[in-house]
C-alpha cells in the first residue's frame, strides 16, 4: 500500500479530493454504470513502470518529441518519513526522465532553481520553445488547505534562472492559484489556470489569462459551461484540435470520482462537456489528462486500484500512458505462406555476436561486489538518456567543424551500436524462448569486458556484474518466463555460461587516465571496451 497523508495527497488538487461526492440518485447511478458497461473506448492503458511511479503520488506527466519525460511526485525526503505523516520532511518536486528503447531512465529532479525545498513545487507547463517553465508553488507550512501560486523561470545559456512568482494580478492574494497550461499562438498566448479566486461559479474553477507585449490580462472565468458549483481541475489545451480536457467532480455527468471531460472551443467559449468515457475513465479520481503534440498519445493519473482485490490501496496517483487503438493497430495482417526452411536455432545463432553496452563504471559503481540487482534493460535506459553529455563531453575543446563531428559520432556509436545490440537482444530473446517452449536444453554462454580505467581485480568484478545485469534481464523478462528453465523447474533447462574477462583484452590505446575523461570515458574507443557479448548458443 503507499504510505501518504490525505492531507499531502489531495494538496495538488487543493482540497477537492477530500471532499465527500453529492449523493446521487438510483436513476442517475445505474446510468452511469450503464455508461460504463456500453461506452468502452478502443485505447490501450498501461500502468507507467515502477522507475516513474513510486510508493508515493506521480501527477502531471508530459512527454516531448525529443524522448524527454516530465512528471510531478510527491515523495518522502528520506524512507523513514511516512512514520510521521505531519512531519515537514515531504517534498514535491519536478522530475525528467528519458524514454529511450530500454525504456524510461532513472528520473532526476530538475534543478534548485525550479525545486526550490521551501515550497512543493509541482504542476507545471512549457511555452512552445520550452524556454519558459510555469508551475506551481505551494507553501509547506501554511496548514490543511495549502495556498499555492504560480511561478516561471526562463532558460538561458543552458540554465533555468531562479524562479519569479507572477504578478498580483494572476496570483491573487488570499486565493489558491495553480495547475497552469500555456498555449502559444502567433502574436499573444493564454494560460489556463485552476483558482479558488472570487467571482467563480464553484470552489475550483478554471480560468485564464491573456498575455501580449510581455504583460498579463485580468484573468476571466472559463464560464458556466465548463465550471460548476464543485470542483473542475487539471485544464490540458490541446491546440492542434481545439480541445480543452479537465478533470470534474460536480453536475457534469461522471461515472464516479473526478472524471476526464472534453469540450470543443477555447477561452471563454465552449461546447458541452463530453466525459472521455472508460477505461480513461473509471470509479475512481481521474486526473491530469495530457496529450503528446508529437503522436497524440498521452498520459493521465489516477487513483484507481490495481486489482479488485487492492481496494483499499486507493490514497495516492500513477501515472497511466494511453493509446488509442485505430485501424491499422487492429487490422488482422493477411496471412501469407511462406516455406521457412531456418530453424529457430539457426536463427538465434546468425544474430551472434550480440554486444550490450554500458556506461563507465556501471552496473553499481565503487564496489567490488561481482553481482547486481540492477537489470541490463535499466542500465542501458540510463545509459542512452546521457547521450548528449556524451556529446559533449567528447568534443569539449574542439570547435567547428571539428567539434560537429565529434558528436555526430557519438550519436552514431549511441544509435548503431548500443540501441541496434538491444534490438538484437530482444530478437534474439523472442527466440530463444521459441527454443524453451519447444522443449529444448539451451547453453549460452556470455563474456562480459571492461575498458583499463580501473585496476585488473576491479574491471574483474566489474565485468561479472555486468553479466549478471543480462541473466537479471532474462530473470524479469515477460513476468519472469524463464525463471522454470533456469531453476531447472521445467522439464528442460536453460544454461547462462558466464565468462568475465574483464580489462584483460582491452585495446592498447584506450586511455586508462582518470584525470582525461574525455578519452578514458566518454571516447568511442574507450565506450566499446565496456561492454559484454553473447558468443555461444547451443540448442538440443
């Protein structure tokens, strides 16, 4: 179960959560149900992984067609926190990942500037160019209903500047101001915006303000026929299709909690609410819907129980991406026959050597252990999110033409070698389990290397741990589908011959200096000695 407080669970939605549902009629429940049972939606969901969602509360995650991923959470400043729901050692904070083909990095808070420790700090917004950050800032020690404002912070030079709060005029003194989205146009911008302020039709309302000439406009309410006498949140402009997203818990038709709604418009002006429908939507509190402008994919929070049996685990939010499944997703591929005259086998054997790649000193650095618990799919995540370090690091003092090159070369060894060995990887692991379920015996064998940088015992265990990240790998693959075959359960059994060698065969002209780490480590010659390799793959 997560560890949360109400009273820290509900902040980023003010206190609307924590409010009791009106009681509805028996009429209008079985309509709602009925909705449920017959309005299913064609759209895959899936649970985001456990690298992004936490014990804890994740909200307000927006994905970028550079693979970039931003989300809100609400976690414990140490794992002993939640012993103390009142304590004031709980942050939030904005966080980034990477979605690379390994999938999602470790996430890193964004910089002091923008997760300043006096406040939470959460629920922001991009302008087109990214250059400009809105988000919310919520004082910690301002009691149950917390009073939250905005604030913006510009990027220059690389570096997001110390954050201003925006002026009296959108943060109105004595109000709740939060959950921004800014949208761009030629001459002029708006920013939707979730207040509690006076002269709204209910107790959270969404509004919006004008900005031209480097100043805002007087906010004006979104209107009736968005807001209610309840609560209406998380506003999401969808430009492209002229659609604005919200989450309701008042009049608006809702199958329970706060739901998902859409309606067609902009500003003040807008058609009726259309609730998203289900399995978006669900019983439970819905929230945060965000599109990708990129592939019109998205992600959206929810509170809803994992299984029927997790009921009570229902006090804090996760991220969920979703896809809408169309035509050509759901279309049968003709068959067609063709003679396959390669065994499995075969095929597994012709994708051999496969190469697997790994960042300095990784798995788990400064240690001399031999094994991991670290997965070689997580490694090779954080691996590829440092792509652009690599970049620019390799061409640190060079300039040009020169410095051009050096990362195009980077980008080349990051997309040619260490994504096109995990896509062999996964080929290679689809067969392989071909072979298993076929009930064959299979021995691999695997070696694993390491780059002269440290001393001979070390890149030892180095190269040891990083075999073990590999049969890590195949030991969660698909929900642990191996595991039968490689605790000899199964009636057939599945072999991993490890062989560490590790800096014992590195090329001579790799730099071992600690102190030139742009050849040591972030050398192309240097990034292919750490490495392992499956040689051998023999199936009876």
């Amino acid at each position: 179960m997560k560890y949360i407080a109400v009273l820290l669970w509900g902040f980023f939605l003010w206190t609307g959560f924590c409010r009791a549902q009106v009681v509805m009629d028996a009429s209008e429940r079985k309509q709602q149900v009925d909705f449920i049972k017959h309005d299913t939606l064609p759209v895959e969901i899936k649970e985001l992984p456990s690298v992004i969602n936490s014990s804890y509360s994740e909200y307000n995650g927006m994905l970028f067609s550079d693979s970039t991923f931003f989300f809100s959470s609400l976690r414990p400043e140490s794992e002993d926190d939640f012993a103390n729901i009142f304590s004031q050692f709980w942050s939030t904070r904005i966080y980034k990942s990477k979605l690379t083909i390994g999938g999602y990095s470790k996430p890193e808070p964004m910089c002091n500037a923008i997760n300043d420790d006096k406040y939470y700090n959460c629920n922001f917004t991009f302008d087109s160019t990214r250059t400009r950050l809105f988000f919310s800032r919520c004082l910690r020690d301002s009691g149950k209903e917390l009073q939250c404002s905005l604030w913006s912070s510009e990027r220059k030079g690389g570096h997001w500047q110390k954050a201003q709060p925006l002026n009296r005029r959108i943060n109105l003194p004595g109000t709740t101001t939060t959950q921004p989205c800014w949208v761009d146009y030629g001459d002029y911008s708006v920013m939707y915006f979730v207040s509690d302020r006076p002269k709204g039709y209910g107790d959270m309302d969404i509004w919006y303000t004008i900005f031209r000439n480097g100043h805002f406009d007087d906010p004006i309410n979104a209107g009736s026929t968005i807001n209610t006498a309840d609560n209406e949140v998380t506003p999401f402009y969808d430009k492209n299709m002229g659609r604005l997203y919200f989450s309701s818990d008042g009049t608006h038709l809702t199958i329970g909690g706060y739901d998902i709604f859409v309606s067609h418009g902009s500003l003040s002006q807008w058609s009726e609410p259309v609730n998203v429908g289900v399995p978006i939507n669900s019983e439970a509190n819905d929230i945060y819907f965000i599109v990708n402008q990129h592939n019109k994919d998205g992600f959206f929070a929810s509170n809803r129980p994992k299984s029927p049996d997790d009921d009570a685990d229902t006090c804090c939010t996760d991220l969920y991406s979703f896809h809408y499944l169309y035509e050509k997703d759901t279309m049968p591929q003709e068959d067609t026959v063709v003679a396959d005259t390669i065994s499995v086998t075969e095929k597994a054997v012709l994708l051999l050597p496969i190469t697997l790649y790994f960042h300095n000193d990784e798995p788990d650095p400064k240690t001399t252990a031999t094994t991991t618990k670290q997965n070689y799919r997580n490694t090779l995540a954080n691996y590829l999110a440092l792509n652009d370090l690599y970049q620019d690091e390799y061409s640190k003092g060079l300039k040009g033409a020169a410095a051009a090159e050096a990362r195009r070369k980077i980008a080349r060894f990051f997309a040619d070698s260490v994504e096109n060995g995990f896509r062999k990887l996964e080929e290679f692991t689809a067969l392989l389990l071909r072979d298993l379920k076929a009930g064959k015996n299979v021995e691999i064998t695997i070696c694993g290397f390491a780059s002269p940088l440290h001393r001979a015992d070390y890149n030892l265990a180095l190269s040891s741990r990083r075999i073990a990240s590999f049969v890590n790998y195949l030991q969660d693959y698909a929900n642990g589908i191996f595991l039968p075959y490689l605790s000899g359960s199964a009636r057939n059994r599945l072999t991993v011959i490890c062989e560490p060698e590790g800096s014992s065969l590195a090329k001579r002209e790799v730099s071992d200096n600690p102190n030139d780490q742009r050849n040591s480590v972030y050398s192309i010659a240097a990034s292919k000695e750490r490495k392992i390799q499956i040689t051998k793959y023999v199936a009876e």
